[in-house]
C-alpha cells in the first residue's frame, strides 16, 4: 500500500500542546470561540480555572487537535500520560460512509479528506463516528449546520501535503512524537517501539491503529491499555449504521419495482378492460 | 346529466392539497440527500430549511383537521384500524380486478375500499413516525445520544422506504388505472356519479342514498 499516516508516540509526547496552536495557525482555526458558561471580554472568552491543564476543554468546528492529560493508578505509582485528540482517518471510515454528498471521502494517501463546500449538515458524520469527532457550528431551528475536523492539513487552499511539508501538528512537535510517513513503515516503527517499551516493564504497551477499523491512518505507540489513553478497545462502526446504509439499495428496489409492476399493470389492465367493454 | 354526488367535501380537498403539496416538498429535499448521486445538491443546507418549512405543515393539517373537527376526524381517523372479513374478500379478488378488470368476483365496498383503507392506515404510521423521529433528528440534535440519532434516521429511512412504492400506487391508482376514471374527480372537485359510486362503492352509495 502506498498509504501514508501518522505515528504518534504517546510516551515520547510532553504535553507541549504546539501541535494545538500550530493546527490553529496554520488552519486560520483561531481565535478560540466562546463556550458556554465562558466569561467574556468582548468576543474573547476569559481564561478560567477548569481543573485541568487541557485547554480548549473540547474538539469544536475550530480546534481539530487537542492534547488530554490522563492520571492513572498504576500498581507502581501514579501516572501521568499525555495523549493526543484528532480525526483517527479511519480505513473503514464511518463518516466516510454515511456522508450524502461525499464531502468526506478517502484521498490517494487513504487519509479521510473534507470538502467543506460540500457539506450538507445533516450531521450524520457525527453519529457514525466511534470517536466522535465532527463537530459543528449549527442552527438548531433551521438546521444550518456545517462540520469541521482535522484533513490532516489537505483542506483547500491550506494543503501542506501536496507542496511536499508535513502536517503542521507534526512540524511543530518537537520530541517528534508525530512522524508522518508511508504506513507500513510507520506500522514496523511502531511495532518495534511497543516491544522496547514492554522490554522496559510497560507490559500493556501497544500499537494502536495497526488493525483497529481496517487499520487508522493515525496510529498510536500508547504504554497501556486503550482505555487508560482515552481509547476504545475494537472500535467499532455501529450497526446501526450499516443498516442505514443498506435502506437505500432497498428504498430503490422497492420504488423500481412498484414503476415496473405499475407499468405491467397498465399494460394488462388497459387491454382486459377494454376487452370487457 | 348524470346524477353526482358529493365523496370528498372542500375542506377535505383542500386540506389534502396542501398534504400533499408539503408531502412533495418533503419528498424530493429527502431523496436528496437519501440517493447518493444528488447528495451535492444539499451543500449549503438549502434544502434542510425547505425541508423543515414543509414539515411543519405536514405536521400541522392532520392536527388542524382535529381541531376542525374532533369527532368526526376521531371516527375517520379509526377506521384505519377496522379490518375484517370484507377486507379479506377485496383481497382475494384484488389481482382479477385491477390486472383484468373484472369487476364481478370484487364485493360491494365503503367510501374507502379497503386498498385505500390500508393506504390510510400507512400515512396514519408514516404521520406519527415521521414526526416522532423528524422531531428527535431536528431537535435533538446536540442532545440526544448518536446511536439514538442514527436510530432516528433508520426508522425514518424505514417508513420512506414503505411510502415511496405506496405513493405510486396512489398516483397511478388516482389518475392513470382504465378502471378509476372518476378518482381524480373526486378529489379534484369533490363528486362522483351515481354510477360510478354504485360500481365502486356500493356499501356507500347506500348509506348515502338512505339518507
């Protein structure tokens, strides 16, 4: 495969948060905007004391990348692990599927790129996703709605991969957490990263991504479970959203054959009819 | 002049036309985004505003026609739920009668024949499941839970997917079958001739007749 991707290693990750502000800069996703229950300067929201370091608290329509810091009871001590929040670019992609227009859709690379010109804003993109990640700016009384994510920097007129640069986020990181390059390399990279990690005591080190939902284009070394990084174990595309798909196969059939059987009607109907006059 | 009669009162007309009017509206901004060719006609959202503006007098007529009248929309609305034995007959004699006209084996029927009685049991269902999962996917939208909005949308897909062959059905039955020449009539401009009703609708044309 040709594929490329993104290896995020979450132990070499300092919680720097420059991959944020760099996605921001680079994506014109600034400034942040207001949040419920934020106080305001004007239309700037007032920095506040939420409990934690992670800021902005959530993905939202202008931030497509976002750092999480995560405390865990391990039997030698209290962790702490920073890990990174983004589009996962899915193989088998959920939005990817359910998307009515194709705004979404895999590009050469097999990333999931984004066409915002095309975006209907039925929000379908959102339920399918296991991570959820679409986020929107919507008008809940008349529906207009439009979604934002990560393109992992292949958004038109701000595409960075086709002049040859690397997405701004891995750029910007400077342990180089974030690698970006041809998949299968990335998927040996990573791999020989989880065995150093396990030689070292970080039994539940993992490769994430490698095969989770047909493989991710972003995958993650993480020192333990999924879960502990935020993570699910086998995520999945709900079912749900498999049978929506297939109602429109079978919302065709069944208006198809209604014309034809309408049609073969007529024709039967209006010769006997006639025949009985 | 052959002699009429009145089938479908003005309001009732009218109140259909609207229906149906907004049906269209919802129909053709639906399929939009439902096959996947014209999905890009949605960009924008255009069609989500159209969509929301017929909706909400496909939702509003059967709720106005109550308060128009309560009683007498609570009996029309209940015999969509009144199936029997006569029900059973229209059936057996379906495939005769509207493949070769044979008008014979079919036995005497009501104002509704019971073809158009299960199409009003449908858009009886399809009212309430429409606004019920229409309403969730509308509203909801930042509130309720994904799975449950994607659960919307199936039902919603569902009961389309029922209504698309049904309301061919309807069309065709109303305007093009050799043997329902006065359908359209009827609900165009109210009437049909007395011969006609005692062809079609016997049962009726006695209790009308009766009075």
């Amino acid at each position: 495969m040709a594929d490329k991707a993104i290896l995020f290693d979450a132990t070499l990750c300092t919680a720097c948060r420059g991959c944020q502000a760099a996605c921001k800069q680079w994506n014109e996703n600034d400034p942040y905007p207001a949040d419920w229950g934020d106080r305001l300067d004007g239309d700037t929201p007032l920095a506040h004391n939420r409990g934690s370091y992670e800021n902005p608290a959530d993905l939202s329509p202008t931030t497509w990348v976002k750092m999480e810091f995560r405390e865990y009871d391990t039997s030698g001590g209290m962790a702490w692990y920073f890990t990174r929040r983004a589009c996962m670019h899915c193989t088998e992609a959920g939005c990817v599927s359910v998307c009515p227009s194709g705004a979404l859709r895999h590009n050469a690379d097999g990333f999931v790129s984004f066409d915002k010109t095309l975006c209907t804003g039925c929000g379908y993109c959102g339920e399918a996703c296991p991570f959820e990640v679409p986020r929107y700016t919507r008008n809940i009384i008349t529906g207009q709605s439009v979604m934002d994510k990560c393109t992992l920097c292949t958004s038109a007129g701000l595409n960075r991969l086709n002049e040859g640069l690397e997405p701004a986020c891995v750029k910007s990181c400077p342990t180089d957490a974030l690698v970006i390059g041809e998949r299968d390399a990335l998927v040996s990279e990573g791999r020989q990263r989880v065995s150093a990690l396990q030689a070292q005591g970080y039994g539940n080190a993992y490769l994430y991504g490698e095969k989770e939902l047909g493989g991710l284009h972003v995958m993650y070394v993480i020192p333990d479970k999924p879960e502990v990084l935020g993570l699910k174990s086998d995520p999945k595309v709900s079912g749900l959203v498999d049978a929506v798909n297939v109602m429109w196969p079978i919302g065709a059939g069944l208006g198809v054959a209604a014309i034809l059987g309408l049609g073969l009607n007529y024709i039967v109907a209006r010769a006997n009819v006639n025949k009985e006059k | 002049m052959p002699e009429e009669i009145v089938k479908y009162q003005r309001s009732t007309r009218v109140l259909h036309w609207i229906h149906t009017g907004a049906f269209l509206l919802l129909f053709v901004t639906g399929l939009i985004i439902f096959i996947p060719a014209f999905g890009p006609a949605a960009a924008g959202g255009v069609t989500r505003i159209i969509h929301r503006v017929a909706a909400v007098l496909f939702v509003a007529i059967p709720v106005l026609r109550f308060i128009m009248g309560p009683s007498s929309s609570l009996s029309g609305l209940l015999k969509a739920f009144v199936w029997d034995s006569g029900d059973v007959g229209w059936l057996k004699a379906a495939p005769r009668y509207y493949f070769l006209g044979d008008e014979k084996a079919m036995p005497a029927q009501g104002e509704m024949n019971s073809g158009q009685k299960l199409w009003w049991l449908i858009t009886v269902v399809a009212w309430v499941v429409f606004t019920i999962t229409g309403g969730i996917m509308w509203f909801g939208k930042e509130t309720i839970n994904p799975g449950a909005l994607t659960t919307m949308v199936l039902l919603h897909d569902i009961m389309m997917a029922i209504i698309i062959p049904m309301i061919f059905v309807h069309i065709y039955l109303g305007i093009v079958h050799p043997l329902m020449t006065e359908a359209w009539n009827a609900i165009w401009r109210g009437t049909v001739t007395a011969e006609y009703a005692k062809k079609h609708h016997a049962k009726w044309y006695e209790e009308v007749k009766g009075k």
